[in-house]
C-alpha cells in the first residue's frame, strides 16, 4: 500500500467526490480516476461505489478513515525522517578557526575526523567575531578559537559549549638581523589592526607591560598572522605571534625570539559549539575531538 494512494481515499473523503479529490491531488480528473482503478487492481477489491453519483467510497473503506489517517501521519512522519537522516548524512562536517589557528590545528583536525570516517570536512577561516557568528547562524558545526586566562564568551548566558584543548603563546619574533632593534628605544614593528582579536589581546595584555622606555613604530598592520609571519621574515618589524605558528621558523633559524626584551601572552585553546539541540552525531564527534586532541 504506497502513501500517496493512502492521501488518495483520504482526498475522496475529505472531498466528497471523485472530481473535487483529482483538483485537491493536483491531478486531472481522468488521470485521479485511472489512478483509483489501478488502487483497485492492486489491492484485489472496489473502494469506490460508482452506483452512487458522485462516486463515492465504499461504507466499510469509509469505516476505516481513522485508522488511514493514523497510518498517513506515521508514513509522512517517517518519510520525513528518513530524508532529514539521509541529508544530515551527506552534509559534510563544517568547523570554522580563527586565521591563525587555521594553518596550525586544523589540519589535525582534518585529519582526526576524516580517520573516524568522515567523507568530508569543511574548514572555514575568521576573526572571533565572524567565528561566533558563523556557529550561531548554525553553518558550522564548531568553532576553534583563543583565549586570554579568564576570557569570557561574548554572549550571555549558556549560549555557547566550551573544551579546552590546548595552549599557545603570543610572542615577540623578528628576522635574526632585527635583533638588536629590540633593544632600542624605538622599535619597527608589525601591528594588528584594533578590532581583531589579536590586536585586542595586544592592547590590553601586552601593551601595558611594555618598557616604558621603548616606543613601538609600526610600518605594516594586518589582520592576517600569515602575512605578518611574511612579514616578520623579511625584515619589516617586529611581530607578535603565535608560538605554534612560528615554531618551525624558529628552529631553522629564520625567526628570533625576543621575549627577554619583550613581554608575552599565554592563550588558551578552545572549542566551542552551541549548548542547544545537539544531535547524538554530533556529540559522538565532540566527544571523539576531545579525547584525541592536545595542543
């Protein structure tokens, strides 16, 4: 018995007649009738009484309008949750990190989830701000984002799930023929933009505890830790970054790291999705992502 025949005698009782039910279904009416006659066939009996004019359904199908109606919303029902699994199944996996943390941790990340058995994994890139914003308008699954010791998120309440899996540093780092400069009163640099989170870490943690007998000269300011590491390594300033994002710099020698001159900044690494309506998948995910990351 497929549904659509189900909705098909629902139409001709909530019709009345063969005519009304075919406009209801959408249908002309010689192709609804040629469709009853081929529900007819199948099921081996008449359900319509065509005696009566307009035709109309048997008495003992109309006896059974409650127990139709009953099976009509379980099999819309279960139609529905079957297409809603199937396209939770093959939407892939979206995660956002801010910039700088993109180019460090997400490809473990990446690599984590797909040896679990993920087909596919979005990664997308922003400031904090853009990263909360892309988790509550629901377009990713997750967020990795820094921050400071006792870092509040933006939003009130319970909002927002937070682990914590890992830590980085804020460090001041500059080409090995810039290393003097960081003992001068006037230091080149390579600055962050205010608004971002970065330039908001610099400002209220590490400017404070600058010398007082040094001024900082920025020559370039961008809000990308990539181009700035570019930066650093051709010999425009001093910049501040992440120790993760610089390590191998620093080994091979293309970076210095001045922190006996300048301050620094611990960070926190977090991840972070919304509290509410969390599916069994995606928890499974979270819990998996917990036990097997560590930075």
């Amino acid at each position: 018995m497929r549904l659509e025949w189900i909705d098909d005698i629902l139409a001709v009782l909530d019709c009345g007649s063969l005519a009304r039910a075919a406009e209801k279904r959408s249908l002309t009416q010689s192709a609804f009738t040629r469709r009853v006659r081929l529900i007819e066939d199948n099921i081996g009996t008449e359900l319509f009484d065509r005696r009566r004019k307009p035709v109309s359904l048997m008495p003992g199908v109309q006896e059974l309008e409650i127990e139709l109606r009953e099976l009509s919303t379980r099999l819309h029902k279960l139609r529905h949750s079957l297409k809603t699994a199937s396209d939770q199944a093959s939407k892939p996996l979206s995660f956002v990190c801010q910039h700088a943390l993109t180019a460090t941790i997400s490809p473990e990340i990446v690599r984590i989830l797909t040896d679990s058995g993920e087909t596919s994994v979005r990664v997308r890139s922003g400031n904090q701000d853009e990263c909360l914003l892309h988790l509550i308008s629901k377009e990713v699954d997750f967020a990795i984002m820094y921050a400071v010791p006792d870092d509040r998120m933006p939003e009130p309440g319970n909002a927002f799930e937070t682990k914590e899996i890992g830590a980085d540093t804020l460090i001041p780092v500059c080409a090995p023929t810039l290393r003097a400069k960081a003992n001068d009163a006037t230091i080149p640099t390579i600055s962050y933009p205010p608004e971002v989170f970065l330039g908001q870490v610099f400002s209220r943690t590490i400017a404070p505890r600058l010398p007082k007998n040094k001024t900082l000269m920025p020559r370039a300011e961008t809000a990308l830790t990539l181009a700035m590491l570019q930066y650093a390594v051709n010999e425009i300033g001093i910049a501040w970054l992440p120790l993760s994002l610089v390590a191998t710099h620093l080994t091979e020698d293309k970076l210095v790291c001045v922190d006996d001159v300048l301050p620094t900044q611990s960070m926190s690494i977090r991840m972070v999705r919304l509290a509410e309506a969390i599916s069994e998948q995606d928890d499974q995910i979270w819990q998996h992502l917990n036990q097997h990351l560590s930075f």
